[in-house]
C-alpha cells in the first residue's frame, strides 16, 4: 500500500518568498539561541465513524506567519491533506468489505496527530505521525516532517543543516553509535554516508537535530520508527 503521510501535500508550497537561505552554523545557533516565534500553532481536528471505519486527525493550523496567504495555503493544504486520507480509507474500507465481509469485525482504522517539536529563532518544527489499519496483522505508522525557515518560507532540508562532508560524516557516526551498541536490531552493520537521501527525515529541537528512519527502513517493524539526535557542532 502507497504511504498515507500527509507532509509532501503542504511542503511543495513552502517555497521561497521572503528572502534568501540561512548559513547552516546559524540554524544551529538559532535552534539554541533564538527568540520564541510569534507564530501560534492550533489544530484542526477531523472525525468520522462508521461500522467498517474510524477515523480521528489532528494536523496543525498556523497563525502569525510573516505572509498570510502563504500561511492559509499552508493551512488548507494540510485540511485537505486529511480529508484525502479519509475518502481513501473510506474507499478502501468499503471495496475491501464488499470483497471478504469477514474484516467486517475489524474496522480500518485512521488516526493522525502531530507534535510542535521547535517553534523559536525562526524555525518551525513539527512532526505529523500517521496511523493506518487496513486489514493484516497489524498496522502501519508514518511519520512526515515539516521544517521551516520562516524567515524565508523555505523548506529547511537535510542537506542544509548538514552541508558538508564532514557534517555529513558526524551525522552517520551517531547512527553507528547506536547500531555499535545494539547491532541485534538493526538490518545493516554500519550506516554509510552515502545512504542518506535528499528527503531525509529529521526535526529540530533546541539542542538537537534528530535523524528518523521510518519502519522496515534500517530495523524491524518491532523497534518502531528510528531517531538518532545529532548535537550542535
């Protein structure tokens, strides 16, 4: 089944309308440093209930943006997002039923939620986690992260924070520190730089950044979604 995340509806609007990029020592510094933003994060919340399907979201609203209109795409993208998901699982759910009635005593099941990771020096933080069952053994969770530089309305990318070949290396080093130690979990002996891509998840805290790897990307669907915190340099 296709990954029911949300965040890649609201990013492809993140594009640049105030100004240029910040050097990568200054997210660091801002991250640590910086000033609470004026920006309010709210929520929209989404419900639906029926025999064959529940379905229960909650996504971020934004107010206080330096551009309003970027603010309300913003906004209505992750409405939209949600009810998306829904008309899918509600599709799912009812051509599933009509083909084995017996996943009639199991109902698909949606659940979204999201939490505000960083809201300070500029930077917005936010990871939205997707809950879906659709039948099987068990179900599936997706994790989407939205960072940006609201200075600039930009989406904040892994590449930026770690734009070197040395940030890039100390990157891997605290995944390998993590799989030195518990080498039984993980599907590979040794992460290498080269395995991290453009759309790398990670969010930003006050005094770290925190590199996320999804189920079954780099561990068993048992040890959950995978977080490495990476401290300033």
């Amino acid at each position: 089944m296709k990954k029911l995340g949300l965040a890649g509806l609201v990013l492809i609007l993140v594009c640049g309308m105030w100004g240029t990029g910040a050097a990568a020592s200054s997210y660091w510094q801002r991250m640590a440093q910086g000033y609470p933003n004026q920006l309010v994060v709210s929520e929209y919340r989404y419900e639906y209930r029926s025999p064959e399907l529940e379905i229960t979201a909650q996504v971020p609203q934004l107010a206080g943006a330096p551009d309003p209109v970027w603010e309300e795409q913003f906004n209505q993208n992750l409405r939209q997002a949600v009810q998306d998901l829904a008309a899918f699982l509600q599709e799912t759910a009812h051509m599933v039923l009509e083909e084995e009635p017996i996943f009639a005593a199991f109902p698909f099941q949606g659940i979204v939620q999201f939490e505000v990771k960083l809201n300070r020096g500029g930077l917005l933080s936010i990871v939205l986690t997707t809950y879906t069952f659709t039948g099987g053994a068990h179900g599936m969770t997706y994790c989407d992260y939205i960072n940006v530089d609201l200075t600039t309305g930009q989406e904040l990318s892994f590449f930026e924070l770690f734009p070197t070949e040395e940030e890039i290396d100390r990157a891997a080093e605290a995944i390998n520190e993590k799989i030195a130690q518990e080498p039984q979990w993980f599907f590979i002996d040794q992460f290498t730089p080269g395995l991290f891509t453009a759309d790398q998840g990670f969010y930003l805290t006050e005094t770290d950044a925190v590199i996320c790897f999804g189920l079954y990307e780099i561990a068993p669907y048992a040890t959950g979604i995978q977080e490495f915190p990476v401290a300033a340099p």
